[in-house]
C-alpha cells in the first residue's frame, strides 16, 4: 500500500523538502544548472543585441520577450527549492508573462514601422476565422482586416494578460486565507472553475495569436515571423494549461504519490521541473530565431527593399511590364523614395505640420516588346501590339495583383488576379528579380556639388536660428501654464528670439501700483445653472457673461465678474473662464510684409470664445508717459491704457509679456477686447482679455484693433508733405505720422498713429 501520509496534503518547509531528497539531491541539482545557462544566454542576448541592433525600441522589445525565459526558470527553481513560495512565484511569472504579451504585439507593429504603418499595410487583405488547428469556425466567412479587426485581435490576445494576473493574485489572497486549496477538485473549492476560466482564456489568446499571424505573416518576409510565434505561443500554450492539467491529475490521483510527498505535491513538483528544462529548450530556439537582425525602416542601405516592397503591395504590375515600371522610376529623372510618408527638416518643423502618407500610384505608361510565353499554369506572359500603346492602371490600394493572359484566350479577356490565386512561383521569383535590378540600376545618386560660400553661410546661419527658435518655444512652454500650446516659425529672416524679453503667466505690477483684493466670494456650487444674484456677477449687479459653453455673451463695454480664489465653485466653474488660460494652441511666425512678428491659431476658434490675455507690466500713467517718449523714438509701442473709469494705470508689454505681445493690428479685427475683474473689484485695474469676434479657422493670424486714433488734419497735412516733397518744396512744420499701417484690409485707415 501506498505511504503518503507523511507529508499529508500540505505543501513541506523548504528544510523538510532537502532533508527528504538529500539522497538524490544530485537530480534537483539539473534544474538549477540549467537556470544559470538560462541567464547566461540572456547575458549574452543582450551583448549581442547592444552590438547588433541599432533601434532602441526594437532592441528594448526583443530583451523583453527573451527575459521570459530566465524569469520563468529563475521563478520555478525558486519554487521548486522553497515549495510554499510557488504561489508568489507563480504570480511573478505570470505578471511578466503578461506585459511580454503586449511586448511582442508591440515588436510585430515596429515591424511594420508602427501601427498606423501596420494598417496601411493590411488593408484589404482577407483572414480566414478558422486557422489550424482551430477549425470550429469553418462557417463563418473571411474577414478584412482594418482597425476594428487588429483591435478585436489584439484584445483576444491580450484579455488573457488581465485574466491569468487577477486570477493568480484571487488565488494568493484566498490560499493565505485557507480559503483556497491547490489541486482541489471538488465543487465547492474554486479551483476547478479558476482552472476552467484559465484554459477557456489560453484558448481564446491562442486563437487570437494565430489570426494575428495569419494576416502579418505575408507582409513581412525575412522578420522569421513564424518562429518568432511559435516561440511566443508555445510558452503560451505551456504555462496557461500545463499547471492546471497537472493539478487537476494530482487532484485525481492520476500522478502516483512518492512518499512522503502527497500526489498534488509531486505534481507541483513535476510542474515546476518541467519549466526549467522547456524553457531552456524554446530559450535555445528563441536564441536562434530573435538573434537574426531583421530588415529595419530606419537605414539607408535598405531603401531599395522598401521600393520593391511598396511597389509590389501598392502598384500592379507584371513581368513584362518590368520595363515599364523602370520608366516609372526614372521618369524625368526623379529620385525614388522608399518611405510612405515625410518629415520635413526644414525650419516648417518647428510648426506643427503633418504629411499624408502615400497610400497608392496612379499612373500611365507605355507598354514595350516583350518576347510572348506559354504556360500552361494560371498565369501566361502577354504580347503587347506590335505599336506602343497606353495602358491606364486602375487605383488598387495595399493588394498586389497580377495581369493575367489566359491560354486560348484573346488578350481582351485578360483578368487582373491575387497573388494567392497564381500558381506560378518560379515565374513570381524571376520577375522580382529583374525589378529589383531594374530599380536598383535606375536610383542613381544624385551628383555631388559644393556650396557657394554666401549660400554655405546662410545655411549656417539658418540652422543657428534654427537651434534658437527651437530653444525659446521649449522655454515658453515650460513657462505657460495654460493648457494651449505655443510654436515658433520664421521662414522669412534670420532674426531669431526677441531680445530683452521675458515670459509671465500673469500681470506683474509697477511700483506705486496698489492692488485691492477682494475678500468676498460666491457660495454657489453650479454658478452657471444656479440664479445669478447669488454669484459674483449678481453681487455686483451685473449679468452673467458667459453661456454654457464658456462663450461671452454680453456686448463689449459691458464688464465681466468672474469668480475669484474666495468663491466656493472649483476651477471648472463655468464662470471661471479667463483665469484658466489658453486653451488653444498658437504658432508665433514672421511676417512677410514687414509686420515683425504675428501670431496665427493651429486650431479653430469659435465666435465669442476666450482666446487670450493681455499681459505685462502694469505702471502708472506717468511713467507710461516717460516709456512713451522713448518707444515713439523707436516706432514702437506695447502700451495699453487701462481706461475703464479712469486712465490711472497703464499695461506695458515691451519687455513683460506673454504671446498677446506678438498679436498685430488690424483695422478689422478677429478679436475683442474685455474687461474682466477677477480678484479685484477695483474698476481702475481691469484684467484685458481677448475674445473671439467670430468664428476663426485654424492657420489665420489673430489680430486686434490698437484703437490708435489721429487727428483728420494731421492725417492732411501729412498727405500734403509727400505732395510738396515730390514737388521740392519744404515740408510742413505740423507733427509727423509716425507709423503707417500695414494690415491691408479694405477699410484700412491707413495709419496708426
């Protein structure tokens, strides 16, 4: 009879477990030598890789699906050695089996060049729902592949990532709570459903694995995708239903005890065992199969490959129109290029521009001699007419098709056929062949030349300017708090930041400047939709200035209240509007008609929505007075006269501002200025605010009024001195117009001031 009432059911101490096995300690010694060759081919993946792999992300995701390996050994010796950790090991082992999932979907994409790549690439191809060996669901019909199905894919791969971990962690919580018993089959213990849950969940990761594959596997040629999934499923495969198989044969005693350990024991046991030598097994193939450095989209030796790749899956053509496609190439001596989509590297990308990719060719040409060939398989050579003809291509998009001349068949019933319906590979071989040495022949470089020195200069200077425009948006946007975004672009000169400039968030007050804040507040909760003589406007007998949608309502001139720090509304208050910031991104560029510097949205803005404030240095009348002297000797001015009630105080933004200080004027304008009170009351210090006057697409320049009005005989006198000019006579004593006015409306008035 069977002994096994030693150890009972329970899981040994560690020091029971070597005192039992301490005569053959030499067989669970094996495990531990293979777990240290297991590190030591990990070791020397990486060397490997840091050499070879010039692309951190390829690199970084392919270390993290080899780790796998050692983690599980490293997880099962552990356990193995100290039995009552198997349940922490086991968590481990499956956290990092989880996020190694997600990893490898991740590395299939970089394949690609990334996701939106990987679809662009897919689109169109069909998969069939019933991969071998998962065959019951032969009924059902191909399916496309676009972005709903990768998704529904991925998520099938990955559910099982958030199942296996929340499982693994229910069951470490229940176990430490002798809720929960290993390898108990009875129906009250939730280990037989846990076990259930978790091969139903393996199966469908499984099934999702293999559809993946099926649609990636003919858009990446030389990437040893199918190795790389048996090496990703197998591993899936064995850790999501070799634990629970040997579990549940324990629980049966389908796996004989060996005394003094219990079945379920022995079983943990073997399970554990097993691992460490499977995973030095896949680890030796896995090294092997992610050790070749695949093609990569980011060199330049390359291009080539990605021409024959793009032109095989975007454009149609067959193998006598081979010379065809080398008058495409060579057309007008253009360059061709490999990559489906571009990035500028001109001063343009310091804006925020994008490029569509090139999705398909659509294209002529004319059809050469070619010697006709007979077949007797699907697809037979043509023989065009003995005069050159045009042939007009019909727009296929990321399929491949072949013109197909039919034996017995005029050319009139030729057909355009998928590549999975030819039946010809030797054929298929020599015309890639011959297109890949027909383009390779026609991408000449281009000749070299040297630069003149005054171009060689400019170009220096250029990308100086480049570096300093570059720097100042990286500082103003570290500087901004509001959530808007702000861009520099100059395309027009070399001037580069403005000088003696420097970044504020709010107004930054002169001295003999007092400021009274307010020490009252609303007690509303919903100032928008509660009666408005209980919030700040009311309090102050005004109307409410904002609608729903944060949008200005009351006609300028009227005053806006908005909620102050005292109020008890949060910050998304609907009367906080101002204070939030801007919420827009904006690019500063550089005018091409001698405007200096202006500012144009990225985005669109509707009619009556905050764009901006107005910031700076806010001084005193006199010493407004004494800056304005000086700026009117330079022909500029940043000065705006707070004039609510009463012209005290003044904002000056030459030297203190935000992005307002690049805004120009326009005698008809996008913007509106407001007076808003926030944290003051006192109507002497309005805060400036810019609203939108209407609706303003995204790209157009925002402009405001400087509301700089002249005297009409001044303007006169000013006409008639250029006459009398012209003329020879002498100028009139009256003052000069100093600034004339460049916006270039059609009710200019012509001049500022």
């Amino acid at each position: 009879a069977r002994n096994c009432t030693f150890m009972g059911g329970g899981i040994p101490l560690s020091s029971e477990f070597f005192k039992v096995i301490k005569n053959d300690l030499w067989l669970f010694l094996l495990p531990a030598v293979f777990a240290v060759l297991l590190l030591a081919l990990f070791l020397e993946e990486i060397g490997f890789f840091v050499r070879h792999v010039s692309s951190p992300q390829r690199r970084r995701l392919s270390l993290w699906i080899l780790g796998i390996y050692p983690v599980f050994g490293m997880t099962s010796i552990v356990s193995l050695y100290v039995p009552r950790s198997s349940s922490l090991c086991n968590f481990i082992a499956s956290l990092y089996h989880s996020i190694t999932l997600l990893k490898f979907m991740g590395l299939i994409q970089d394949f690609f060049g990334g996701k939106a790549r990987m679809l662009a690439v897919l689109a169109g191809e069909h998969v069939s729902p019933n991969p071998f060996p998962c065959c019951c669901c032969c009924c059902l019909p191909l399916f496309n592949i676009n972005r709903t199905s990768v998704r529904w894919m991925m998520t099938a791969v990955l559910q099982l990532s958030v199942v296996r971990t929340l499982l693994f962690f229910l069951t470490l919580v229940l176990w430490t709570d002798e809720q929960y018993d290993y390898g108990d089959v009875d129906s009250v213990n939730p280990n037989i459903y846990i076990n259930a849950i978790i091969a139903v969940s393996t199966f469908l990761s499984f099934y999702g694995y293999l559809l993946f594959y099926e649609a990636t596997k003919r858009a990446l040629p030389g990437y040893s995708i199918r190795a790389k999934f048996i090496c990703i499923i197998v591993i899936l495969v064995l850790c999501g239903l070799q634990s629970g198989i040997l579990e549940t044969m324990g629980a049966l005693n389908i796996i004989p005890c060996s005394p003094p350990f219990s079945d379920l024991f022995r079983s943990q046991l073997i399970y554990h065992y097993s691992v460490i030598v499977e995973m030095f097994c896949i680890s030796l193939f896995a090294h092997h199969s992610f050790r070749k450095v695949e093609p990569c989209h980011e060199e330049s030796d390359e291009i080539e490959d990605d021409v024959i790749r793009v032109l095989s899956e975007k454009a149609i053509q067959t193998e006598e129109q081979l010379s065809c496609a080398v008058q495409l190439s060579c057309q007008e001596d253009e360059t061709c290029h490999s990559n489906i989509g571009y990035n500028s590297d001109s001063e343009d990308s310091l804006c925020k521009i994008e490029h569509a990719p090139l999705d398909y060719f659509p294209f002529s040409f004319p059809l050469q001699h070619t010697p006709q060939t007979e077949a007797n398989t699907d697809k037979v050579h043509t023989k065009p007419p003995e005069d050159s003809t045009r042939m007009e291509l019909p727009t296929i998009t990321s399929q491949e098709f072949f013109l197909v001349k039919w034996n017995g068949f005029s050319e009139s019933e030729n057909t355009w056929e998928r590549r999975k319906n030819l039946r010809c590979p030797e054929l298929l071989r020599r015309f890639r062949q011959d297109m890949r040495a027909a383009l390779l022949q026609a991408n000449k470089p281009l000749d070299s030349m040297s630069l003149s020195p005054s171009i060689a200069s400019f170009l220096a200077k250029k990308a100086k300017q480049r570096i300093k425009l570059k720097k100042w948006e990286e500082i103003m946007n570290q500087t901004c708090k509001h959530k808007g975004r702000i861009f520099v672009c100059n395309d027009v000169d070399l001037d580069g930041p403005p000088k003696n400039f420097t970044y504020i968030n709010e107004n930054k007050f002169g001295k003999g400047v007092k400021v009274n804040t307010v020490t009252v507040g609303c007690k509303c909760y919903d100032c928008i939709s509660q009666p408005v003589k209980g919030c700040c406007p009311g309090l102050l007998s005004h109307r409410r200035a904002y609608n729903n949608s944060r949008q200005v309502k009351v006609k300028p001139g009227v005053p806006i209240y908005e909620c102050n720090s005292n109020c008890r509304c949060g910050p998304d208050c609907g009367n906080r509007v101002v204070q939030r910031g801007m919420q827009y991104d904006m690019c500063i560029f550089k005018t091409a008609n001698g405007r200096g510097w202006g500012v144009r949205t990225q985005q669109r803005i509707f009619k009556n929505a905050f764009v901006m404030e107005y910031l700076g240095e806010v001084i005193t009348t006199e010493e407004a007075e004494r800056r304005g002297v000086v700026y009117d000797k330079q022909g500029i001015t940043y000065l705006f006269d707070l004039d609510y009630v009463d012209d005290v105080y003044t904002i000056d933004a030459a030297h203190y501002g935000n992005i307002s200080h690049f805004v120009n004027h326009s005698c008809d304008p996008n913007l509106q200025v407001y007076n808003v009170f926030i944290d003051t009351v006192d109507e002497r210090l309005p805060r400036i605010a810019f609203f939108a006057k209407r609706g303003i697409k995204a790209g157009e320049e925002l402009t405001f009024d400087y509301k700089m009005t002249i005297d009409p005989i001044d303007a006169e006198c000013s006409k008639m001195d250029i006459d009398l000019s012209r003329a020879g006579f002498e100028e009139s004593p009256i003052k000069r117009i100093h600034m004339e006015c460049k916006c270039g409306v059609k009710n200019c008035r012509k001049y500022l001031f």
